[in-house]
C-alpha cells in the first residue's frame, strides 16, 4: 500500500511539471476510447447523501469538499525542490479503503494558466500522467460548474494497478482526483467520490 501511495504522489508530480512547463506539448493524446467525446455537465445542484463510513471532507484552503470513504484522512505535500518552479504550492490528501486509495489534490501555479488553451493543459496534465510507460485506457471531456476538466482511466503494467482520475482547471489552480490500487475499486464508490467533488466559494 505504501508503494501505491507513493505512485500517486509521482503521478501528481509529473503532471504539474508538463502543467507549469513553458512549453506544452502539443501533440494529441491517444485513447483506446476517445473518439467521439461529449461534454458531460457533472451535477452541481442535487446533494449527495453520505452513506455511514463516507465522511464529507472540506479544508479551509482547497476551496472545495467532497466525501471520503474513511475519516483516516493523510495530508501530503511534496518538497519544494520536488516542485516545478511555475508550481506556487500543492496539497494532497489521501484515505484507504478496501486496499484502494482514493486522493484529492490541488496545485496553484505562478504562471497565467489562462493564456494557454484549457485543452492544452489537461493535455498535458494527462500526458504527465502517462509517464513510466502506463497505458491510456480512456478520456472523456467533462465540466464541473463550467470549468474544463478531463475522466481517464489509465493501466499501470508495472504495478498491476488501474487508476481512474478527474483533473479540472479552475483559474489558476489545478485539482486531481484519482482511485486506484491492486484491487479494483467499486464503481459505486469511484462514482460516489468523484461526483461528490464540489468547489467552495
């Protein structure tokens, strides 16, 4: 398990690094299912209710809440000297269940995301994602409140491991949400986590 969440903390490295770099890749990302991507407007307005063991997590500084399945929550950061420099600050935050750990993340950057396309970020973001070899199972363009965001779902054959994440770009700040682990995670609550994401004022 502690080789999993490791990954994850790698994973969301890579991805800030392509995120911040001055020079994005440009090059399309291939998907074994990403031809015909619609724009799925995630909910917004119904509640989701919290089953008994999902808590509702909210810190102060992420501007954002969402249910985790365990009130065991671990707050990672990585060093500094780890961080690109157009990275201005990242958190993440992590539980296990059922030998999956589910983790939410957010970056500010320094740079002005907004003079770069929106596509071209999460391209990046997801490129980042692919590093070590993993294999691109799927993408899917989403939106969350009108924010542009990215589903994949990615196999990594070194780990045996699927991972499923969500990535938005929210001004200048990026989250990440990703599940997974050696076990395959119940779609009910990889669903349940994601859809309960929402962003705070």
């Amino acid at each position: 398990m502690l080789r999993t969440i490791s990954k994850f903390n790698t994973l969301l490295l890579a991805a800030l690094v392509l995120v911040s770099a001055a020079t994005f890749n440009s090059s399309k990302v291939d998907a074994r299912s990403s031809q015909n991507i619609n724009i799925t407007q995630l909910p917004t307005s119904n509640q989701v209710a919290a089953a008994p063991e999902w808590k509702i997590f909210s810190p102060d500084e992420g501007k954002f809440s969402i249910l985790m399945p365990s009130e065991e929550i671990s707050e990672m950061a990585p060093d500094k000297g780890e961080m690109h420099s157009g990275v201005k600050s990242t958190k993440m935050y992590m539980s296990i269940h059922e030998q999956n750990v589910f983790m939410v993340s957010y970056a500010d950057f320094k740079t002005d995301l907004t003079q770069v396309s929106s596509s071209k970020l999460l391209d990046s973001a997801v490129q980042g994602l692919l590093e070590d070899d993993k294999k691109l199972l799927s993408q899917q363009n989403i939106t969350l409140g009108g924010y542009p965001g990215r589903e994949i779902k990615l196999w990594d054959e070194k780990e045996g491991m699927t991972l499923t994440g969500r990535v938005f770009i929210v001004n200048q700040r990026m989250y990440m949400l990703l599940v997974g682990g050696k076990e395959n995670s119940q779609l009910s609550d990889t669903r349940k986590f994601f859809n309960s994401f929402r962003l705070m004022p």
